[in-house]
C-alpha cells in the first residue's frame, strides 16, 4: 500500500492594523470558520445572518471593514440582495469600508459592485495570506478615510465661499432667463440651451450647475473644434490600453468624467453623440424613404446590408404587410430577422425608421446565458460547502500545531468535525440531487381523460383547501400519466407551503382548451414569489426555501418540454402565484 503523506503548513501574517470587523453572511458554518479564523488577528469579530439588523450593529458596534455575503437564501447567485445591503450599509455611513464575498464570481459582477460603492471582492474559498492582506488594507483605509473626514471638515469650516459666474442685466428677457434657471436647477433632465454664439450659453451652464445639487462634481465641456472627428467617438466614451496602436493606457471618456456631473454639449456634438449611441448598439437601425431607398444606417445595418442603397424587397414587402418576421440571408443559411418599422413625417416628407434583430444571434445568447445561471448556481453550491471545510482544516491545523494543549482547541476540533461532517454530507445530497436531474426518461404518453387524472390527484391529496375544476365537455389528453402525477404533485405541495400561514387557503386545479392547446392551471392565494427571483424558479438547484433542493420545478420543466408542452408562472407577492401548463 502506498501512504502519501499531507503537509499543512503553517502560516503566519503580521497584521499591520487591528480592527472592528463585522461579517454578515447567511451560512453559520462559514461564520463559524471566519469567527476562528480572524479571532487573533482582529480587536474584536462581530457575526450575523441577519441583515436585518445591520443598522443596529453599524450604529453601535460601528465597524472597521465589513464583511458581506452577496447571496442570500432568496437569491441564490444574483447578488441582488448584498447590493441591497450595501446600499443599506452606505445610506448609514457612506464612508463605510465593505468587502463583499460571494461564492460565485464574476469581472462583471466584481465590476459592479466596485462602482455601486463595495471596496474589495473575495471569492469563497479564500486564500488565508490574501484573504488577511485584503482585510488588513481595508483597515488601513477606513482609519484613513476617518481622518481625512475630520479634515474636510475643519477645511470646510475655514473655506470662503466660492465665486460665482455673474450673469449681467436686468432687462425683462433676462430675467425671465435668471428665473428660468432656479427653476431648473433641481432637474436631472437634459437641458437644450439655445441662442446666438457669444450670447453665455456656456455662462448659463455653468450657473444651472453652480446652483444645482451636482456643484462639487465636476463640470466638463466638448469643444468640437478642438476635436478630429475621427477621434469624437474615443474622446467621448474613452479607449482601453491597446485598443489601436498609440494606446499606451487606458483613458477614460468625456462621458465617465462627468458621471455624477455635468456634461455641456453644443448641438453638433448632440447629434454625432446620438450616431455614435446608435453605432454601437448590435441591432441594425436604418432610415429609409417610402420606396425604400436608405438614406441613413448605423454600423449594424451597414454589416448587413453591405453596399446596398435600398432596403432588400424582403425586408420592404414585410412592412407593408405589417409581418414582424422575416427570414433574410444566403441561400445556404438563412436567418430569421425580428423587424419594426415606424413612420414618421419629416418635414412633409414619408420616411421609416427600421430595426432589423437577428432571432437565431438572441436565441443563442438566452441558450448561452441559462447554461452560464445554471453553472453560476452549481458553483455557488459547491464553494458554499467546501470553503468552510477548507477554512476550518486549515486553522485548526495551524491552532493544534501552535498549542496542542489548549483545552479550547478540544472544543474547537469537536466543532470543526461536525461542520466538516455535515457540509460533507449536504455535498453528497447535493450530487444526488444533479444525478436525479440528469436521469428524467422519455416518456410513454397513452390517452388519458383529464376527469379520471383530476380523480386520481384528489385522492393523492385530499387536503379540503384543493378544488379541481374542469368544462362541462370531456377533455382529452396524450400524456406520461406516472410523470405528470409527479408535476401536479410538486405543484401541489409547493402551493400547499405557500399557504402555510394563510388562515384561509385556496387552491384551485383547473383545465380547459383553448384552440389547439390544453392549458392546465394551479393558482394559491399564498405568499406569492418576489419579482426579482420569479424568471429563476426553474432554474436548477435554485430556491427560496431553506431546505429546498431546489430541483422541482426544474424536474416539472423537464418532463413538460419532453411532452412538447411548456410552463410558465406569474405570481405577486403576498397575493399568490398561478403556474400555467400548455400541451398541444
């Protein structure tokens, strides 16, 4: 037998600062981990799973760094929720320093939650070296951004008043041009200021901003003349390190400059802002006359239409057909485009104004992106489980190395076992649980009479709070009668906890053609799904109860498109929620 031997090292990191560290994190078994893990390095470590008590523990405990989980039981992957916190968290202190983590990662999600204010990111599980570092600079910035806070303050109590622009005369017309102005300052609207060169459109800006709530940001200008028009599009939205061959650096535009500000803009730079919006975008916009004849194309149609001066007849005979699809292409390979078309009267002159999509490029991209929510929340699952076990393995290593007879190791060993042991076990559930979802069969439809399957889905759940209701005309059904028994069954008991707590539940089973379609429904008046988790619910190992498996409805969704049907639900909090089943 072959004995490999394990080597943990052991790991020492000098905190440069000691801090007041609050964690906020839904999962006991990672606070668990964090509280032993940070105990020595920290002054004091504050946990919670409730984040509904993080202004309590901002206003008393008052923190250094906080640390909080983005996902919650809600939301498995989304992250929506730690936004939320976050905006909670800043609201109180918005000189807050807080450190999300997140067992699921991403640059875009990182990218996000550094601009909405967050500053740092770590992924579960953490390195111990990097993880300790990331703390102890986010120490180091929330004493500085204390101190510089008592800085401002004593500079602000010192500062003079700043001078304003003067806007001279006091005829009628500029008056009512001086009041115009107070009234807008408040506005986040765009303001189209007109007049003769040289008559203050710049001095009138600069006013609107000067009494505005944006006065301390900043204030930037576009000087067409000083800009070629082969650069207008960089010096507006900005370029990357590389993005052509003088790009040494990264460079930010006129855009991100005045983010939060106020950006002037003279009316030939509105119109080629306007073209350079519409030439980014990826579908393709297009002007034409009443013939067809194109006058105007962004980038996107010019791809797709080459050199073409008119609108292809396909694309032409669809609008005035009033057809919102039309197939476009090779002869080889073609495409289904999604096309709009509005009229519009420009000057006493007919023109369109077309927007052409490429269905099979969207259909792609939502295929792409479910595979992208199902791995995020697989991920999320599986980094939740093991970043307390190899959190725990390693710190108590590294105690039991240090002081092997501290009794309180004891304590912390037996603890740590029975975290291992149980996050071990949920990850074995969890395979399980993938395994079950990987081995629906195909299924075996026979005739079935909607009446007999009601029967038999009334006996299976006699609770009086479910009614079955069906048409006076028999209906008829080809269907796996064993795999909808399970649908409706899973359907049934997730209505029946919706209702848990309702004094009077109602579910109601429903069934009725419409067309060529059967179109069953189960409606509960219970407590409903949020909005911001509904287009989830069938995804995958996602759920919003706390022992869910979260495999169901994604089983239901299954077993319904073998049958060639579909599902889809509608719901409002705390009103209840209605799942519709379509089988042709």
């Amino acid at each position: 037998m072959h004995i490999q031997a394990v080597f943990i090292p052991f790991i020492f990191v000098r905190m440069e600062e000691k801090g007041k560290i609050l964690i906020i994190d839904d999962n006991k078994d990672v606070l668990f981990a964090l509280n032993l893990l940070l105990e020595p390095y920290m002054q004091k470590v504050k946990v919670t799973t409730q984040p509904a008590r993080i202004e309590y523990f901002m206003r008393t405990f008052q923190p250094d760094v906080v640390l909080l989980d983005m996902n919650f039981h809600r939301d498995a992957v989304s992250g929506q929720e730690g936004f939320e916190y976050l905006g909670q968290i800043l609201e109180i202190d918005p000189q807050a320093v807080v450190i999300f983590m997140t067992a699921y990662s991403d640059i875009e999600k990182a990218v996000k939650a550094i601009k909405v204010g967050a500053t740092d990111f770590i992924s579960k599980p953490w390195e111990t070296e990097k993880f300790l570092a990331t703390l102890s600079s986010g120490i180091r910035l929330s004493h500085s951004r204390k101190e510089v806070g008592r800085l401002r303050e004593q500079m602000k109590a010192m500062k003079a008043d700043d001078t304003l622009p003067e806007l001279i005369g006091e005829s009628p017309a500029m008056l009512k041009v001086k009041d115009t102005i107070y009234k807008l300052v408040e506005t986040d609207a765009n303001i189209l200021i007109t007049g003769e060169s040289g008559t203050g459109k710049d001095l009138v800006a600069r006013l609107l901003r000067h009494y505005s709530p944006r006065r301390d940001d900043a204030f930037v200008t576009i000087d067409l003349g000083s800009i070629p028009e082969q650069l207008f599009e960089s010096e507006l939205f900005g370029y990357e390190k590389g993005a052509f061959t003088d790009a040494r650096r990264s460079k930010p535009g006129r855009m991100e400059m005045a983010s939060g500000g106020t950006l002037f803009l003279d009316e030939e730079v509105r119109r080629q802002y306007f073209e350079s919006l519409l030439n980014k975008v990826d579908t393709a916009v297009l002007v034409t006359d009443r013939e067809g004849a194109i006058e105007w194309k962004n980038r996107a149609a010019d791809a797709l239409l080459d050199t073409r001066c008119r609108l292809p007849n396909e694309f032409l005979e669809a609008i005035k057909a009033g057809k919102t699809v039309v197939r476009y292409g090779k002869p080889s390979v073609p495409q289904d485009w999604a096309i709009d078309a509005t009229r519009i009267d420009l000057r006493g002159c007919e023109r369109w104004i077309v927007s052409l999509k490429n269905i099979h490029s969207t259909l792609e991209r939502n295929e792409m992106e479910a595979w992208q929510k199902l791995i995020r929340v697989l991920t999320h699952e599986i980094m939740n489980s093991i970043t307390p076990v190899i959190s725990l393995s390693e710190t108590l290593s590294k105690r039991c190395k240090a002081d092997p007879d501290d009794v309180r190791n004891r304590s912390y060993i037996q603890h740590g076992v029975n975290v291992i042991h149980r996050r071990s076990k949920g990850l074995l559930d969890f395979v399980e649980n993938y395994r079950r979802l990987t081995r629906i069969a195909s299924p075996v439809k026979t005739r079935i009479l909607v009446k007999d399957f009601f029967s038999d889905l009334r006996r299976l759940c006699p609770e009086p709070s479910i009614r079955f209701r069906l048409p006076d005309e028999p209906l008829e059904w080809f269907a796996d009668r064993a795999q909808m028994e399970q649908v409706f069954l899973n359907l049934l008991k997730n209505a029946c906890e919706a209702c848990a707590e309702k004094s009077n539940p109602e579910i109601i089973v429903a069934a009725q053609r419409e067309g060529n379609e059967l179109v069953f429904t189960v409606r509960d008046n219970g407590i409903g799904v949020l909005p911001e988790v509904i287009d989830r619910v069938f995804v995958p190992f996602f759920t919003t109860k706390p022992s869910g498996s979260g495999i169901g409805l994604s089983i239901c969704k299954q077993i319904i498109t073998l049958h060639g049907g579909h599902i889809s639900v509608e719901s409002e909090n705390g009103k209840g929620s209605c799942f519709f089943l379509y089988f042709n």
